[in-house]
C-alpha cells in the first residue's frame, strides 16, 4: 500500500547521520507495520515511526518478484517467501542504521558491527529539536568523519592483556579503559585448567576483565604511563565484541601487575548439576573450593534469592558508560566504589561478610589482591 508517512528525514539531514540518500525515482510503501522503499522489486530502506515519537532507518537490499509479493532468498541454499511480517524479520540489514527514542539514540554501523555515537537523553527532546541542534553542531571534519564511517570495512582487531583503550564518549570526547585481564585466553593454560576456576569459566563468551580510568578527553592521544595513576572505577566482565571490530581503539600496552587492580569476586554455591556440593570463591586468579556441608553461609539472602553475591554477569558495552561524565566534576573525582550494588563483595558495606569468607578459605580481606595472590603463590 502506497503510504504518506507522518514524518522522515529529509536526504540532507541523512547526509549528518551518515544515511544513504533516497532516490527520487524509489517508491515508499506502508507495509506489516512500517515503511518500505521499492527501487524497483528490490527493497532499498527500511523505516519505522511509533506514536511515542520513536524513529529507526536502516538500509537494505532484499530482492522480490510476483509483483513484491514474494520474497527471494540471498543465497542458492535458501527458499523464496511469501511477503508478509514474518518474512520482514529475515530482513538483512546492512551500513548505518540511525534509531530515535527517549531511552536512547544511536548511529551504528550493521557491516562494521560499531557504534559512532551514542545517547541516553536526559531530558524529553523531539527528533526534529535533536536534529537541529545535532546539525547546527556539526563541523566539516564532523561531515568528513561520518562519512569515513559510513564506507568503513569491517575490521578484526587483535587485542591482548595489558592493552590500554579509548571509547567514545557522547560525539567529541573520549574515554579510557584497560584489558586486566584476558580470561579467554587463561582459559588455555595448564595451570588454569587444574582447578575449576568456576567464576571466571562461567562467563559467558570470549570475556575479558576490563578497568575504566576516570578520565575524558577530546583526543585519544594519551600518555599511556599518565593513564595508569587515573583512578580506575571498579573492573568490570565485558565480551570482546568491541575489541575485535575495533569500536574501542587500542592506545598503548603495557604487562599488567596484580597491584594495578582488584579483580570482581564472585562467592557462590556451584551451578554444575554434576557439581552441586561444591562452594567456591573466585577472587581474580585465585580460585578456593570447599563443600556445601563445611561452609554454607551467605548462599541465600533473606530475600530468598539464590547465590546473591555470586558475580559473573557480563554485557557487550561498558556498564559505567553514563555515568562516567557524572563521577568527574569540577570538584575531583567523586568515590568510584558508591556505584557498586550491595550485593558486591567489593563494596565496602559487605566488608564484614566479605572477611568471613575470605578468612574461611584462607585469604587476608585487609590485604590486596596482589598481597593474597603472592601469598598463594608461595604456600
């Protein structure tokens, strides 16, 4: 069905977001719940407009025939379709995409698997305020970096354990982090494959444990040895993900010491069926076991909740992302460790449970990770 749309950019305003052009001669039809553009029997844009103000653009290039009523496969292997909304979600899309929302907006890049700006709005902004302002902000090298990211290659970048990396922050400033430690390829070793290491091997992915230093700058060109006297907020479990496709830029590398981090701690009961007796502490590389009939304290909190201190979650992005900006103010650095939940053991309300169980397996809680990891070393 031939569609009037209630609102779509405009092909200059696509030029700012890094959007390929709509050709005159391409036709925009309303279908299963959003807006298509025909060049042809082939399917060029993808867009979608809610009611709440949301707004998503991405390319495409999905061929059909039986006047459109079909849906061809990409590939000798595939079958044809019926068009309708199921087939749509087979839909491939590919280059930059642009979404709009209150929650948050993003330009990306769906062949480079990157990000070139992101947003969480603090306050209610139209998408036609945002643009404007986002517009008449934008430089000529602005245009020339955009459009650099829009016929971007994808990249597999090597990273390893040490690397120090900077991240986007917002469009003109930068963050920094560093890879502590690289469980994915720990995992390899001999030495870690003799225990159980369950805190580390039940992190989903090819996992890393990363540090982000409390520092912003509007250019990565940062003194590594600088960068490693900046206050660090708490390590954190990531997936690689924006490591290997290049998102976050390696700056710089440099051996890591166990005295330059405090690794996650993660206390639990064992989540392997064929392992259910086991309790461990997993405190970085150090790795404690002991059975559920010797020590079962703090398993279930009094909320009912299973394992409540037991820390192997991981995301795909930095989880201090927003508020970065918030913990460096014109007044210093403001205590990295209030962001922690209250089920970390690394927070300093948990010291007296944390002590409990650290003296149990034989750890030092008054000590550092460094100072329990030469202690272990050594027995």
């Amino acid at each position: 069905m031939k569609a009037n749309i209630p609102f779509e950019l405009t092909n200059e305003q696509r030029k700012y977001l890094g959007l390929s052009p709509v050709n005159d001669t391409w036709e925009l039809v309303y279908f299963a719940g959003q807006y298509l553009y025909y060049d042809g029997n082939i399917i060029r844009k993808k867009i979608t407009i809610d009611d709440d103000g949301s707004y998503y653009e991405a390319e495409l290039y999905e061929t059909t025939e039986g006047n459109r009523t079909i849906l061809l496969p990409k590939t000798k292997r595939g079958k044809p379709k019926k068009m309708n909304y199921t087939a749509t979600l087979s839909f491939y899309p590919f280059g930059v995409y642009f979404s709009f929302s209150a929650q948050q907006i993003i330009i990306g890049n769906y062949t480079t698997q990157t990000t070139f700006y992101h947003e969480e709005p603090q306050r209610n902004l139209s998408l036609k305020e945002w643009l404007s302002k986002w517009i008449s902000e934008t430089t000529e090298e602005d245009l020339k970096e955009i459009e650099l990211y829009r016929n971007a290659k994808r990249q597999h970048v090597k990273y390893r354990e040490g690397d120090f990396f900077a991240f986007k922050i917002g469009r003109k400033k930068w963050g920094f982090g560093r890879i502590v430690l690289n469980i994915t390829e720990r995992r390899k070793s001999v030495t870690f494959k003799d225990q159980k290491n369950y805190g580390l091997t039940n992190l989903m992915g090819k996992a890393l444990y990363i540090m982000v230093y409390q520092k912003i700058a509007e250019t990565t060109d940062i003194d590594i040895n600088e960068l490693s006297l900046c206050g660090a907020l708490p390590v954190q479990a990531i997936m690689d993900n924006h490591f290997y496709y290049g998102e976050y830029k390696i700056i710089g590398n440099r051996p890591v010491m166990a005295d330059e981090w405090e690794p996650i701690i993660s206390y639990g009961r064992s989540i392997d069926i064929q392992d259910r007796d086991t309790v461990y502490l997993q405190y970085g590389l150090i790795f404690k076991e002991t059975t559920i009939d010797k020590f079962d304290k703090y398993l279930i909190d009094h909320d009912g909740n299973i394992n409540p201190y037991r820390k192997e979650g991981i995301g795909f992005g930095i989880n201090y992302y927003s508020i970065i900006e918030s913990l460096i103010s014109e007044y210093g650095i403001k205590p990295a460790m209030n962001i922690l939940y209250n089920t970390d053991l690394r927070a300093p309300e948990n010291n007296n449970i944390k002590r409990e169980i650290f003296t149990f397996f034989g750890l030092d809680a008054n000590k550092s990770y460094a100072e329990n990891l030469k202690l272990e070393i050594t027995k």
